[in-house]
C-alpha cells in the first residue's frame, strides 16, 4: 500500500477520534511483507509468500484508555474503530492512568535501517541456499538420516504512527533467518536436533559453521544416558540460560512489581545475584541485528544497567507504570513493558577452563518445556535437559532424560563464574547476549 | 471478500500453472472478551479479522500464499507468484464449484456475540469478588471471558465449496496464593462450543472457591521428591500426557516423514492392552470439535488404539500423498496465515473399569497427579515433559501431603507400554494446541490412569513432609 496513503488515513483517525470526543488519541499502521521456502528430499516442499497490513487505534475517553484494532481501510472500518474503542473505554475501570505521548524536542522518530542486501533475498537464492544446506547436512554423517525441517524465511515491513499531541513515527525493520532440524539414528537410537540462524545479508551466512554447530550438538546425543538423581555443580551453556532467564524477565517489569506479579518489587538497588553478574540493557548495542532508538509509545531508549554486580538497579518502565511511581518511562514501553537488546558481562574465563576447576559435574546445553515446567512468579523450575557430564575436568558423556530443578532467584545468588563465550538469541524487541554460567549445584533427576 | 469468480480464476490459473490441487481458503473472525485484574476491569477488547490463502499442490510440492488485503492487485500478484513457484505436476481437470454447503459443531441457544460487553463484565465479577475476599493468602487474581466466532469457506479444484461457522467462548480464571516469597497459581480455563447459557448455567462461585483452595494448599506444599516412581495422573487435563506423548507422534505431519516413533507401526502393539484412545471432532458442543476441517473435508471420529493396537494416523492431505493414504478430516490452522496441517481434536484415553479410588488404593507408594500443566514433545524420538500442577504423594494406598514444582518426563512408546490401569470416570478438558499450523483449540481427556514408571523431576527438599509419613 502507498504510504502516504496510509499515514494519510491514520491522521483521519485521529482527527475523526477528537470530534467524536476522545481526549487523546493515536494510531498505528504496521505492514508486512514476507517468503519463505522449506526444502525436503532434495527440492523446495513449501514456498510461502504474504503481504500484510492493519491498523490500531487507541484514545482516551472518561480517563480510560481504549484499544481496537482493523485490517480493513475503508470509512466504514474507521468509524468501526472509533466506536468499539469508545465502547472499551465504557467498560474498563482502570484505577492508574494511561497516557499518549510526544517529547517535544523528538517529535518525529524515523529509523529505517533497511538496507540493499534485503534485495538479494529472490525466490532463487532462498531455494538455492536451502538445497545447498539440506545437501550438507547429509553428507556432513551417515548418522545423519534426514533434514526434516528446513525453513528460510525473510519479511519486512513499514511502522507508522502519528497522535494528537504531534508525534509521527516512521520505522522499517528486515530479517532472514534459517532453522534447520535434523535427524540422526544410530542402530535403534534416534534423535534430533536444530539449529537457527538469522541476520540481514544472507551473504553473511556461513554454511559451514552451521553445520558444525548442529552436528556438534546433535551427533552425541546418540550415546547420551540419563545419570542418578544427584545435586551436581553445574554450568548451563548460552543459549539454554538465556532461554531460561528469558521466562523469568517478565519480573523486572514494573508493572508487575505494582500488581503484586514480581518478587522483585521493592527491591531496587539490593543484591539478586551474585557479585560477577552484571546485565546491561543497550538499545543500539553494535552487535545486535536489529537496533531499538525508541520504544512503541514513543520515548527514546537509552542504555542503562538492570543488574549491576549483583545489584538490582532498575525496573522496566512504560508511561503508565512511570506515572504511578512519579517517574520517567525508561522506554520500555512495547504494549506491556519488555526489553530491547541486553547483554551479560562477560568472564574471562572459557568453559573448559572453569570445568577444569569444576572436576566432576554437568554442563546444560538443552532446557525443554520452558512454557511448563517453570512457574514465573515464584521462580520454581523443574525442566527435561540435556548436556554433558564433566569428568576430571573436562566434558564427557553425553546425558539425557533428567530434569534440572531449583528456583531462579536462589540460582542468581548462586553463580559462581560468567564464562567467554557469549551468543544471542532473538526475543520480540531485541536481542539476549549471554556467555555461559557456573550456576554451583543444582538438584537433578534421572534414573535411579 | 473475494467474489466466486475471482475465486475461480484463481483455481483456473493455479492449475493452468500445473498444479494438481489448488484451494482457496477465506477466513472471518469476530471476537469480544473482557478481563479483570484483582477485582478491575483492564482489558476489554472486540474486533474481526478476515484474510484469505492460496495453496497450490503439485505431489508433495506445496505453495501458500496469503494476505489480508483484498485489493484485486495484491491477490492477482500473489496468484502469479504462487503459479510460478509450483512445479509442474501432472494434468488434471477443474471440477465445477459444488453448491455451498455450510457445517457448524457449535450448539448455541443465546449467541455470545449479542451479549454485551457489560454483561461479561457482570459475570466474571462473580468471581473476581470471591477472589479478592477468598482469603488473605490470594493476593492476586485473574479472570477473562472470550468469544470467538470464525467462519472458514473452502474451495478447491476438485469442487469441494465448503463453510463451517464455529463460535467458541472460553473463561480463564486464575488465584494466587502467596506466603512469604512464595507464590503459586491455580487456574481453571473451560472452554465451549456452546452458546452463552454455558456461562449462565456454570457453577462459577463453587469453583472459583475450589481455584483459591488450591493455589493455598500448593503455596504450602512441599517440593516433590525426584526419580523414578509409580504415577497416578487424574481424569481431565491429565489427558495432556497423551497429546504429548502419543497423540502428536500420531499426526501425518511426523509420520509422512517418517519423523516419528510410530512410523510404520500400524496393527502393531504399541500401548498396554489396557489402553484405547480416540481422535473425535465430532463431539457437538465441545471445545475442540468441528464439522468440516480447514481442507474442506468432513471431520471423523478416529479410533487411534484398540487395546494397545495403533488403528489410524490422523492424516491431511499432504500426508495422504506422502503416506499413499486418504485424508481423514483432521486438518487444521489457526488462521488464514497457515497452510493447514493434520491436527488433533478432542483426543483422549478411553474409559477402561477401574474406579479413581481403587487404584489409588491399589499403589503403595507413587505420585498423584492431580491436575496437570502443559507440556511439550519431540516426535521423531517421542520424548516428553509436562508440569504437574497439583501433585500429592501415594503413601500406603492412600494420598497423603501434597508437593508441587514436579515435572514428568519420559519416551512416549515406554508410558504407553507402562500405563497398567485405567479408570472409569473419563473427562475431557479444553485446551489449546501449537504445532506447525499455528495454535487450534484442542479439548485432552482420559479417566484417570496409572503408569507403573516415570521420571519424576521434583526437588529434593529439606522441609519435606516426612513427618506426615
């Protein structure tokens, strides 16, 4: 759809919400293109390709702030908007307010990091990456006996958003990413494994590397074994800790603290965990794929400690939970509150090096059952894992079928060394940098 | 949104194009709900969606397009991509559009839709009320009330012109219960096929009372103990081991790939001969039936094991061709943002003889599982974990102190094996599935049952209840 257009009928919703009597009033427009591939036996299997768009509106009316949403751009869908959000506002009794927002001094926010490498994603590069992966991965190991799942995918797509008190925001945003899951069978044996890569120039995926890293994690869970049920002193490796603290940072929002939904309330600047933990929030972190200027009401984001050695330093705020606690957004507001890009501090030592210390214990490399197993309020997790065992110091023996269980505010307080390697994975607004962490002695199930 | 004549264009070029199969699938969503956060009201939501997708089969070779934008320009577009991305399959001919014919699995009496907001709002009151007097040990507490209707039309090639209007509603309640740093929820989250009168007839004080209870027993349990041991898991949601476990494993989407411990198993023993199991959408009323599926073919009621012998897969058409099998109406999406998949529906454990009483009375030592979390699968290797929500030690044949933060763990193929007895007392629990086609409605069930061994992943905790021994 043509932009202008569309920024045009955004600000006749506006316009259209102020004469029907809503005291502020905002609207978004969100477009999205995308296509994806899935390779299977030697040849595409799926292609996929879709063009998106909607509109979301929201106003105050009788000090409430409503919410609706629509596909559709005709004046009929305009009034339609207008009207059920007004019908929200009738029903809800929210007793904090909530605000529409624009800094006078950054009332137009443009970021379009889009660049001409999204052009080289064609339908043939896609397919031909993709047939050139599946290939590899099969000769890679005769116990590698199928790709089941091969998929890449790229999408971009425009934000606009303009509101009564003069803010227009413009943002463009492009990804590709690849995820590929094998499996590997060695007499009755059979297991699988995936891996996942995303970025923005597809020249910049390393085919190579990829492999390795799935084979790496796939080809010794053909001997792994479940091991006795034991406290073992434990490292959990990047990516499974950042899938774990992951379900547990809905906590550091203020907003839960007031609803009475995070442990951490009250606790600003007292110790959560350990000495050698620090976790820093850096919207325009180098590193990261995407970067985050401003948050999705408006405000600026800026870099700023969350955990600093130990030290609990700040709570996510949007406007409304700012508000109640008389103070500045930290811009985090992303419908809820929500982090963009964050980074732990790096050890200086490798892993090897702090198992060597170790001796005897276990290295996580797999948590499972994220959305189940944990309970994010008081912090229990009991989750299926997979890893290694340490033996005199160095990884040994694959491990399967146990649990890991403890309690995450505990394990915080618990970590003994930030090890040198750290990876990211993607959440909703940004990225998690972590290296891998010696959590001391975690409770493990398994056979007997 | 699209006329038929566009929609015949479509089909004309999909299969002009070469493919053997094309299908248009058009998709309307209304919906409503409210919910509430310690006795306010902070959500009140209503909108519709609508969209539509193209797919192209050639063989196994498979196309999607889709939007929401149904400016001619962008679906022409989209069709001429599709067409040029299909490989070029065998010939076949366009059957004629049959006369529209429409299905519903919903048995309604006052439609959701007419009633307002306001009223929903006086419903969940009734329990949001309870909660936030219950007890000063429930803190927090939640509840919402959510209507969807959705009206899905389907056409293809081969004539198939199909509507199926489904409007579902679902209520979530949840109370926490807090001591000292401790924190733990309980939640109960019925959902239907029914009209509104499902909510006026629901006894939504007593089990309201009955969430409070156990989130306040659960916050003063202790850990669960780990390792291996005797499970008794409950009639209900405890059925969700059998999604996990078995069920997904079962789906042509695994199975065609031959990504799936029970590839090729068919007449062969692969459950207890205690155990029988069903995949039935066509339950009117229930939460995760449906008449027609989202390929346009009539929905069934499956026997998936007779007396631990695998019967059926459930099977869409891609794992028709794959699997050189018929469809068996079980294909499904989300939305219109999904190429369909084979999926479950309602799916649970049949009822076997014994009494819930008399196998607890049967177990010497065990868990009890009372009420089940979610959980998740790996098929090609069948292994699982879900949560127990609401667990309680066997101890002489008796339930004794409850535990909580317990995970089971364990491969699909050895919990069928082990599962040695099955109760009488079946039931069935909404819930909502995801897979490759996005989230569906999905209703678990079982009677209770006992499986002989199984991982328990607890804590072992130094405040254990041994002292209720």
């Amino acid at each position: 759809m043509d932009l202008d257009f569309a920024e045009s009928t955004l600000r006749k919703i506006v316009d259209r919400a102020i004469e029907y009597g809503f005291e502020e009033a905002q609207a978004a427009y969100s477009a999205d293109a995308s296509m994806a591939v899935e390779i299977m036996f030697g040849e595409v299997s799926s292609f996929e390709n879709s063009v998106g768009r909607g509109i979301s509106f929201k106003g105050k009316l009788y000090g409430q702030m409503g919410r609706s949403h629509t596909t559709e751009f005709t004046d009929e869908a305009i009034e339609f908007l207008i009207s059920s959000a007004a019908d929200n506002c009738k029903v809800l009794d929210d007793e904090d307010p909530d605000f529409i927002y624009c800094d006078p001094d950054n009332s137009e926010l443009i970021y379009c990091p889009v660049n001409e490498a999204y052009e080289k994603n064609t339908y043939n590069r896609l397919v031909e990456t993709g047939l050139s992966l599946e290939k590899n991965l099969l000769a890679y190991s005769d116990k590698i006996k199928a790709v089941d799942y091969l998929r890449i995918s790229c999408s971009k797509g425009p934000d606009i958003m303009i509101n009564s008190k003069g803010l227009r925001v413009f943002k463009d945003s492009d990804i590709i990413s690849i995820i590929a899951g094998c499996r590997a069978e060695e007499g009755d044996i059979v297991k699988s494994g995936s891996e996942f890569w995303y970025g923005k120039d597809i020249d910049l995926f390393d085919e190579k590397a990829f492999i390795e890293r799935l084979a790496s994690q796939l080809l010794p869970k053909l001997e792994a074994k479940s091991i006795s049920s034991g406290s073992y002193e434990t490292i959990i490796e990047n990516e499974a800790f950042i899938s774990l603290f992951g379900s547990f940072v809905s906590n550091f929002s203020a907003y839960a603290m007031q609803k009475g939904l995070s442990l951490l309330k009250g606790r600003a600047g007292e110790k959560i965990a350990s000495d050698c933990f620090s976790l820093t929030e850096i919207p325009m972190y180098e590193k990261a794929v995407n970067k985050v200027p401003f948050d999705a009401e408006g405000v600026l984001t800026y870099e700023k400690d969350i955990i600093s050695e130990g030290i609990f330093k700040t709570a996510l705020y949007n406007l409304k939970s700012a508000y109640k606690e008389g103070r500045k957004s930290t811009g985090n507001g992303f419908g809820g509150t929500a982090l963009t890009n964050v980074v732990v501090k790096e050890g200086k030592r490798s892993v090897e090096e702090i198992a060597m210390d170790i001796g005897e214990g276990l290295i996580i490399t797999d948590v499972s059952g994220l959305h189940a197993g944990l309970n994010p309020i008081s912090g229990d997790f009991s989750l299926l894992s997979e890893g290694f065992l340490i033996k005199d110091g160095k990884k040994a023996d694959p491990v399967e079928q146990i649990t890991i269980a403890g309690n995450f505010y505990d394990m915080m307080l618990n970590v003994k060394e930030i090890a040198n390697d750290t990876k990211a994975l993607p959440g909703s607004n940004g990225e998690f940098f972590s290296p891998s962490i010696y959590i001391g002695k975690i409770d493990v199930s398994g056979e007997d | 949104m699209l006329s038929d004549k566009l929609i015949c264009d479509i089909i004309d070029s999909a299969v002009n194009s070469g493919a053997d199969l094309a299908e248009v699938f058009v998709e309307d969503v209304r919906y409503q709900s409210v919910g509430m956060l310690n006795g306010r009201v902070l959500k009140a939501d209503s909108g519709f969606d609508s969209g539509y997708g193209i797919r192209l089969m050639s063989g196994t070779n498979v196309v999607y397009v889709y939007s929401n934008d149904s400016d001619e320009k962008v679906l022409m577009k989209l069709t001429k991509e599709a067409c040029s991305a299909i490989k070029k399959g065998d010939s076949v001919n366009i059957k004629e559009l049959e006369e529209l014919s429409r299905s519903t699995m919903s048995d309604i009496r006052i439609d959701p839709l007419d009633i307002s907001k306001m009223e929903y709002v006086d419903f969940l009151k009734k329990s949001s009320s309870i909660m936030t007097t219950y007890d000063p040990a429930i803190t927090e507490s939640t509840c919402s009330l959510k209507t969807t209707n959705r009206i899905v039309r389907i056409m293809n090639s081969k004539g198939i012109n199909k509507e199926e209007n489904d409007t579902r509603i679902r209520l979530a309640i949840e109370a926490i219960a807090t001591k000292g740093n401790e924190k733990q929820s309980s939640r109960l989250a019925p959902g239907t096929l029914k009209g509104f009168e499902f909510i006026n007839d629901y006894p939504v004080e007593e089990k309201t009372r009955e969430c409070c209870e156990k989130a306040i027993r659960m916050v003063n349990a202790g850990y669960a103990p780990s390792g291996k041991m005797p499970v008794v898991i409950n009639n209900g949601f405890g059925g969700v081991i059998f999604h996990e476990a078995c069920g997904h494993a079962l789906e042509s989407t695994s199975v065609g790939i031959k990504n799936s411990c029970f590839t090729d198993m068919l007449g062969k023993q692969i459950a207890s001969p205690v155990v029988s199991a069903r995949d039935n959408a066509r339950i009117k009323g229930e939460w995760g039936s449906y008449s027609t599926d989202d390929e346009g073919n009539e929905s069934s009621d499956l026997l998936l094991i007779e007396n631990g012998i695998l019967k059926n897969y459930m099977i869409d058409e891609l794992g028709a061709r794959r699997m050189d099998s018929k469809p068996t109406g079980c294909a499904r999406r989300e939305s219109y943002t999904y190429a369909p998949t084979s999926r479950m529906s309602n799916t649970y454990i049949c009822a076997g003889n014994d009494s819930h009483d008399d196998i607890i009375a049967d177990t010497e030592y065990g868990l009890y599982a009372a009420s089940m979390g979610g959980g998740s699968v790996d098929t090609a290797t069948g292994e699982f974990n879900f949560a127990v929500d609401e667990g309680y030690m066997i101890r002489n044949g008796k339930i004794a102190e409850p535990v909580r933060g317990a995970t089971l763990i364990g491969k699909g193929g050895e919990v069928l094996m082990n599962i040695d007895k099955v109760g009488n007392d079946l039931e069935l629990s909404a819930g909502m599935c995801g897979s490759l086609s996005g989230s569906v409605p999905v209703t678990v069930g079982q009677p209770t049952i006992r499986v002989s061994s199984i991982i328990v992943g607890g804590r072992d905790s130094d405040d254990s209840n041994e002292d209720e021994e």
